[in-house]
C-alpha cells in the first residue's frame, strides 16, 4: 500500500517529534526562574534560555491568547484534511505543510496541556525574541512553500 503525500508524514512526524522531545528536555535540564534560567551555548549569540509563553510568537496576544489553542487546533485538522486527501505534486509541498504541520501541533498540545508553550532558542546577537522548534518548523516549511512556487511547472 503507498502512502499519500510520503513526505508530508515524515516531515510533520519528525517535525513534532523534535520539537516534544526538545520541550521535555528543557523543561527537565532548567529552572523557570525570573530572571530566565540560561545556558550559553555561543556567549553572546545564542543561549538556550527556558521562557514560557501563553500567546503566539514574540509573545503576541499573550494577555489574550485563549483562542491560539483553537486555532493551533483547525490549522492542524485542516493540514492533516489536506495530507489525506489532496495530491500534493511535489516533495518542497509536501514538506513544506508537513513541517507547518509539526509546528502548530507541537504548540497547540503545549497549549491544550499548559496554556502556555515553552521557548528555549534565545538569538542574542541580534535580539531576537525567544523561540521553539515548533516555531522553527513553521517557518521553513513557509520556506518550503515559496520554493514550491518556483519549481512547480504553470499549467497549461
């Protein structure tokens, strides 16, 4: 039996996988302190730095963020519809809404568990604001998307 959309499942199984795991490891290795426990792992560029965050990314809507947990929830059920019935035409597709799958699934369980999610990738060289796996999936499967616009063929 071959599977529908191949890339898809592996890029949002691997996806979520990596971003639970890393969550859970931080969430055992650090302290939630104020000031934010950290870890140096490039002095003075990048630190893992254990934050929890109710709102979105850059800590938007966080006074307000009830709804992210339902919205986390459609885009998920939209994306796993889309796995199972569309025919995406190539694997940059595929891996694209697999890993934006992986994404909205790793911080929707945060936040159906915890009301929050919890951040870690702390960019300091450029003052970032604190991130997760989950968000770094979100954005490279974006990636994945453009890139598809450019190599799939125009119809005739």
């Amino acid at each position: 039996m071959r599977v529908r959309n191949r890339w898809f499942w592996i890029a949002a199984g691997i996806g979520l996988a990596l971003d639970q795991l890393t969550k859970m490891w931080v969430a055992q290795t650090f302290e939630l302190t104020t000031p934010p426990d950290s870890l140096p792992i490039w002095p003075g560029v990048f630190y893992f730095t254990y934050v929890t965050n109710s709102g979105a990314a850059f800590s938007l809507f966080s006074n307000n963020g009830e709804w992210l947990k339902w919205l986390s929830l459609a885009v998920s059920l939209g994306l796993i519809a889309l796995g199972l019935k569309a025919r995406l035409p190539n694997r940059w597709e595929q891996v694209g809404y697999g890993l934006i799958l992986s994404g909205a699934l790793g911080n929707g369980i945060d936040r159906l568990l915890a009301g929050e999610v919890i951040d870690f990738l702390d960019f300091r060289l450029i003052r970032f604001p604190i991130f997760n796996l989950a968000d770094v999936c979100i954005n490279i499967g974006i990636a994945c998307l453009l890139i598809a616009t450019f190599k799939t063929p125009p119809p005739k």
